[in-house]
C-alpha cells in the first residue's frame, strides 16, 4: 500500500513540476518577454553573411512550405484557375494565329508589359528595393526629365516607337508648331507609365493591411517591426512628446476618424508618414476598398501629377539653363563645375538629333555607368533580404512550435 501510494504520488509530483515550469516560462510576462526577445535576435542574425549554410538550407524549407500552401489554396479554387488557364491559352492562340488581328494584339502586347513594367516598379517602391530607397528616384523621375528635356529641344513629343522609351529620337517632322509645347503635353505624355507606378504604389500597401487585420481578427500578435511600433504608439498616445510620434499620432487619427477622405488626404501628397497607413486601416478594421480606393486614387492620380509636375518644372528647358548658368557663378570653382554639365547636355542634344543610319556619337557617360552598378548591387541586395526573410519565417515557425509543445506538456 505504501508502495502504491508513493508511485501515485509520483505523477502528482511530476505534474505540479510540469505546471511550474509552465508558470515560470509562459505565466510571468518578463520571462515570456525576455525569451521571445532573444529568439527574434536568433532570427535576425540569419543572414547570408552571418550563416550562409543554415540560411540557406532554411529559406529553401521555406520555399518548399510555402509551395505547398500555394498548391492547396490554388486547388481550392481549382474552377478560377481553369477559368484563368483557359483566357490564356484563347490569348496564346490568338498570339500565334496569323491574321489582320495581329496588330491588335501587337498593340495590346506592348501596352500590357509596359503597364506591368512600372506597377512592379511602383511595388519595388513601397518596399524600397530591401533598402528604402524608392525607385522613383533612380527609373520614374529621370524618364519624365528625359521625356521633358526631349521635347523641348526636339519641339516635340511625337518620338517614334520603338525605340522609345529606351532611346528617344526626335521625329522628322515636328509636329508641333515653335513654342506650342506646353506643361499639359509633356503630362499627358508620361501620363500612363507615371499613373501604373503610382497604382502599384497603392498595391504595396496591401500586405500591411492584410496583416493587421488578420491579426486583429485572429487575436495573434505577428513578429513585425511596424506593426509593434504601432501598437507601442497606441499605448503611449497621451505620453509621447516628440514632434515624430506626434505626427505619426495626427496621421493614425485622421484616417482613424475621417475615414476615405482622410486617407485620400495622406496618400495624395508625399507623406513619409503613410507607411503605417495600412496597419491602421488594417488594426481598425477599415473596409478593404475604403482603404484600397482611396490610396490608389491618391496615389495614382492626385500624388503623381504633384510629382510630375515638380520634375516637368524643374528640368524645362529654361530652368535647366538658369540652373547651369548659376553654376558657372560660383565664385573660383564655377567654371570647372559647369564644364561637366554642359558637355552632358550637349551630348543629349546630339543623342536626340541622331538619324537611323548615322554614325552614333560617341560619348563616355561614367553616370551612367555608375547608375548601373547601384542599380544591380540594390537587386542583388534585395534578392539576398528576400532568402534573409524567408530564412527568418522558417526559424520563426520552428520557435512557434517549441513554443506550443511546451504549452501542452
């Protein structure tokens, strides 16, 4: 008896250590809050330069995963993509069928890349290349300078195509009349390529709002550096001081309270701000098109014609020349700084006035050569913060999961 009574005391004994274990890791916030903060350090030092072996084998764990989930949620909606697979392959006969059609199709074939060419540009943008820096800087902003530039000197903006864009050529005839080129033409010349980079602007703020209200809903909190300073300024709404968290504050209520029109107000101007525009409409629970309507509205058309129009502005043929003139005097230093910029325009010019047949003018453009490099060191960067990530998300699933083995025991 006594021996029976001291092995059912044993599973008691085994279990209140059980219990205490899980009170002393998963009852006290601190020690829950410490253990969390050091597997997130863990995380973030998977990196391609740090770990290179187990960051790659856990990114490619990863990507088999999420093929998996991708394979069963297309399965799921298996009749959309039968549906997808048939206008594909009624646009591919179409493509290879011979016909007077084809010109149509020619003209629809250059039209959707071209769109699709800026909307993955203006989504690049919204998660700034792994760097933060947009592209609207190094693709959008000098094309409409280039496309300014050409038609003030060609009196022009009939360029012909192809090659345009890639290299633009004044036409052989002008078709404008001396001075009729205006601020609407050069507008309503990049109109399309400036508005598909705006939409796909809009398009990136999506994952941000898809993430907050999933977790809003589900009641999870996700391991996401914004959506943590989110909810660290919600906290601290009536504390915080400095003019930062202060217009982050202004931000989150105007579109909190005022709804469609308070986010089309902060999406229409350059607001660094927006950012967390989509976690707020996200964490609120705002309706997806209030927030997805608005922010392409704003974005697409209000904010782009802004931004064109600085760009137009700044590099009109007269400005241009102003601006090369005020370099030249800079007191000691302004003819040797000058020189360079006259010789690129120059050359530009040349460039322009180039005929089909002619010898192309020779010219060394080192901006050019250096804008190139930049270009694909931040391509290799980004496709190295890619593998990081997703390196990251495996680690991160595997914590998840010591975490709820340990709630069950």
């Amino acid at each position: 008896m006594a021996e029976h009574g001291a092995d059912s005391e044993a599973p008691q004994r085994r279990v209140g250590m059980n219990k205490e274990q899980q009170n002393g890791t998963f009852a006290d916030p601190a020690s829950l809050s410490e253990r969390k903060q050091k597997d997130r350090e863990e995380r973030l030092s998977l990196v391609l330069w740090k770990r290179p072996r187990i960051t790659l084998q856990y990114f490619f764990l990863e990507t088999l995963i999420d093929l998996k989930e991708w394979t069963i949620k297309l399965w799921q909606r298996r009749g959309m993509v039968l549906s997808i697979l048939l206008l594909l392959a009624c646009l591919t006969l179409a493509y290879y069928t011979e016909g007077t059609h084809q010109k149509y199709v020619q003209y629809l074939e250059k039209k959707s890349m071209w769109c699709a060419y800026w909307v993955g540009l203006g989504i690049l943008s919204s998660v700034g290349l792994g760097t933060g820096l947009h592209t609207f800087l190094l693709y959008l902003g000098p094309h409409i300078a280039s496309v300014t530039l050409a038609a003030y000197e060609c009196n022009s903006v009939n360029f012909p195509e192809p090659p345009y864009p890639e290299k633009i050529i004044c036409p052989d005839e002008e078709g404008l009349e001396a001075g009729a080129i205006s601020l609407w033409t050069i507008i309503s010349k990049v109109r399309l390529e400036a508005c598909m980079w705006g939409a796909g602007t809009a398009i990136g703020e999506l994952p941000p709002y898809f993430m907050a209200r999933a977790a809003r809903m589900s009641g999870a909190e996700p391991d996401d550096e914004d959506y943590e300073e989110f909810e660290e300024m919600l906290e601290h709404t009536q504390s915080a001081q400095d003019f930062a968290s202060r217009a982050k504050l202004a931000v989150q209520n105007m579109v909190q309270k005022v709804g469609f029109f308070g986010i089309l107000a902060c999406a229409s101007i350059p607001n660094p701000l927006f950012d967390l525009a989509g976690i707020t409409c996200g964490h609120f629970l705002v309706p997806f098109w209030t927030f997805f309507g608005a922010t392409l509205i704003g974005k697409a058309i209000v904010k782009m014609h802004i931004q064109k129009l600085f760009v137009i502005i700044t590099f009109s043929k007269h400005i241009v020349e102003q601006m090369v003139s005020l370099i030249g005097a800079i007191p000691g230093v302004g003819s040797s700084l000058q020189k360079p910029f006259s010789h690129y325009l120059e050359a530009q010019r040349a460039k322009l006035h180039h005929k089909a047949g002619e010898a192309a003018p020779a010219s060394e453009n080192w901006l050019s050569w250096v804008f190139e490099k930049v270009v694909l060191i931040m391509v290799c960067y980004f496709i190295c913060s890619i593998v990081n990530s997703m390196a990251q998300s495996y680690a991160k699933r595997i914590q998840q999961r010591k975490y709820s083995e340990e709630k069950i025991k």
